[in-house]
C-alpha cells in the first residue's frame, strides 16, 4: 500500500490548482436547500469526459457518478456535500460569496471539490480497479434531508453500496489531522415545538386571565429538569429550548406562547424517550394550569453511526498516508447533526473529520463551522483527496479485512 498511496498523495497534489479553482467557484456562488442547480452544473463541468455514468435525482439538483472498474468486485460509496448555509459571510476572502445572506459556512464546497478530484484521479486508473466506485453528490445536507432523498430515489440501489465513506472539515482541529471514532459520531436531530393555550386580558388584572407564560416558563424547567435527572449518563441527551415567543405589549396578557427548541440524542431508545416527555410534560403541564397545549415535533436526522470496521479503515488509511501521529481518535460523540446518516442506516461505513487550521495556529479558538468568519487553510484538502482515493481503492481491494 506503501506505493499505492505515495501516489495519492502526489495525484492530489498534481490536481491541487484545478480542485481550487472548483471550490473557490462554488464558494462564491452559495445556494441553499435541495435545488442547487449551478452548483450541479460547475460538478459535472469537471466531471466532463471522464468515464461516468451520471444519475441524476429526480427529487433534488443531485446526482451519482458511478466509475466501474475494469473488473468485477464490491462496490463503494464516497459522499460530497454541495448546499450552502443562510449566513452572511464576513472573512473578506478574495473569492467570498457573491451571494447576499448566503455563504458555505460548513465547507461544502470544500467537500464536493475534493470528492471531484478524486474522481479524476480515480477515473485515470479504471483498468486496474476491481469492482465500482459511486461518487455521491449531494445538495440539501444542512436540514433538508437531502441523502434521504437521493436514496428514495432509488440512487443506492443498483449497484448497492457494499461500504460508504465521507469527509468533512473540521477548522477547529490542527490542520492535517484525521479524527473519527467507532460507533456514535454525531447526533439525532429533531425540532420541537409546542403552543401553549391560555387566555389573555388586561396585565393590570391577569387573575381575569389565565397567563400561558408561567405555565411555559414551568413546561421549560420541567423538560430541563427531566433530562437532568432521568437520561442515563452513558447514553446521553440534550434538550435546548432556543425560542420563546409571546405577547404584543407590555400590558397584555398574551393568549399563546410558542416554543421551540431541539432534542439530540445517540439512541433510537433515548430519542423516543426524550419525545415523548417532551409531548407528555408540555401537554401536562399546560392542563394543571388550565391551559391547552398542542405539541409537533419535526423529526430529523438519525443518530450518525460508524461502523467500528470502517472507523478502524480510516485510522489505518490516514497513518499510512501521513503518519501516526496525524489521526487521532474521537473520545467522545459531537452532539450536531448529519445527514450521511441515512447512507450509514442502509451501508456499512464511516464519516471522518479533517483539521483544515493553518499550520502553527492554535486551532481551538479559530471561528467554528457555522460562523460568518470561518475559513480554511487550503492546503490541507490535498489530504481529503487522498484520503478518498485510498478509501476507495483499499476497500475495493481487500473490503473490511
């Protein structure tokens, strides 16, 4: 493998410009949600010529790529992310997005170029690989359900995915170094919301009045106070409430109150618990107070799940690549959210992260994925591209072994 990947390393670096070139286009040119049509059309631009077969979805701006080998064998996935995120940007970069209130806060582009790279490379060696590579392209990540999409669409289907691997950078990890972990990585992700019925009047004479806003100030502080004590420490949840909204005037009492907020957890169990008390609390809570309380909550993302055989591939692959100390394990779960989920629920697989910190700059301080001032460190996505080539070549040539 030794030779195998010297040369990843180097293809990377022989396609560095053109993969630049391709992130900086998309960069500046952010679009959100499922339809992201001119990001599709600069993706296939530079898939041109290659020996694809191209699929597109038919419920989203997405599409596969599918490179079969010259001979038979297993059949690997790799996934890029192409949508933006509704964030102004604030880096000054000479290349920042020409796009008001839109920006790829969350390194999509970076994502979706890299995967277009090894592509190329990977279409220069067809004769000698056994068996076939989907490149999956993805929009709608950032809460549309964009993979779940492509996948009813049928575009896992034939050929299915025996295994399937994804990137994605990290700005607050030391620029160059692979992190991931077996089993939990990231959380499920689901929005609640709730409307609490009471019955206004006059500030001046709220005993005229039934006041839902102490009953949801309660409902929140009950809700909290269950995840507090009756979520077990080793299989952990969070419930945030991020909005409250009520009244018109300082002296009215409101008829309603609306919350929102947000359930993470790593189980199917703990995500059905958390649920369900959030439904039975709010209802409850409500009716002790004479108020009314209608509950929806939005499901999400499922918990995304590493299989310990891929994890284990990609500490393997990313010492072999660029040394052991360049991959470190993830001790714990992050709480946010992915949609590569859904391929992981259907394929055996694994999403890894990549430090993209300048080198010497202390990454933890630096502005986070979802921020108006993150940036990136360019030349770190050589390493994404290798990586990608190596995922799919050792997994073509020896599977989970």
């Amino acid at each position: 493998m030794t030779l195998l990947n010297t040369d990843f390393r180097a293809s990377a670096a022989a396609e560095f410009d053109q993969m630049i070139q391709l992130r900086r286009a998309i960069h500046a040119d952010p679009e959100l949600g499922l339809h992201c049509d001119r990001t599709t059309a600069k993706l296939k631009g530079a898939l041109d010529g290659l020996p694809l077969e191209i699929r597109d979805s038919k419920s989203t701006s997405g599409f596969v790529a599918i490179l079969r080998g010259g001979q038979p064998g297993r059949t690997v996935l790799l996934r890029g992310d192409m949508d933006a995120l509704p964030i102004r940007e604030e880096t000054g970069l000479p290349f920042a997005s020409t796009v008001e209130g839109n920006m790829h806060a969350c390194g999509h582009d970076t994502h979706s170029a890299m995967l277009a790279s090894a592509a190329r490379i990977l279409c220069a060696q067809q004769a000698s690989l056994a068996g076939t590579i989907i490149f999956m392209f993805q929009p709608g990540e950032e809460g549309h359900h964009g993979a779940r999409f492509m996948i009813e669409d049928g575009l896992l289907d034939d050929p299915r995915p025996d295994g399937a691997f994804a990137l994605h950078i990290f700005p607050n990890i030391a620029g160059g170094v692979v992190t991931t972990r077996a089993g939990a990585l990231l959380a499920s992700t689901d929005a609640l919301n709730a409307t609490i019925k009471g019955r206004g009047g006059h500030a001046a004479m709220p005993y005229d009045a039934i006041d839902p806003i102490p009953v949801a100030c309660e409902a929140v502080s009950a809700a909290q106070s269950f995840i507090a004590r009756r979520t077990p420490f080793f299989d952990p949840a969070i419930l945030s409430v991020t909005q409250i909204h009520a009244g018109t005037a300082y002296n009215i009492v409101p008829d309603t109150v609306e919350i929102k907020g947000t359930l993470r957890t790593l189980s199917d169990e703990r995500r059905e618990a958390g649920k369900a008390a959030f439904e039975r609390i709010v209802t409850q809570v409500a009716a002790a107070h004479e108020c009314t309380a209608e509950v929806r909550i939005d499901t999400g993302y499922p918990a995304c799940v590493n299989d310990p055989r891929a994890a284990r591939l990609v500490s393997e692959i990313a010492a072999d690549l660029f040394g052991a100390d360049q991959y470190a394990e993830m001790p714990t779960p992050i709480m946010g959210g992915e949609d590569f989920a859904y391929v992981l629920q259907r394929v055996p697989g694994a999403m890894a992260f990549l430090g993209v910190a300048p080198p010497g700059e202390e990454p933890g301080p630096r502005a986070p994925l979802h921020n108006g001032k993150m940036t990136i460190h360019e030349d770190w996505l050589q390493r994404g591209v290798a990586l990608h080539c190596a995922f799919a070549t050792r997994f073509l040539a020896s599977g989970w072994e």
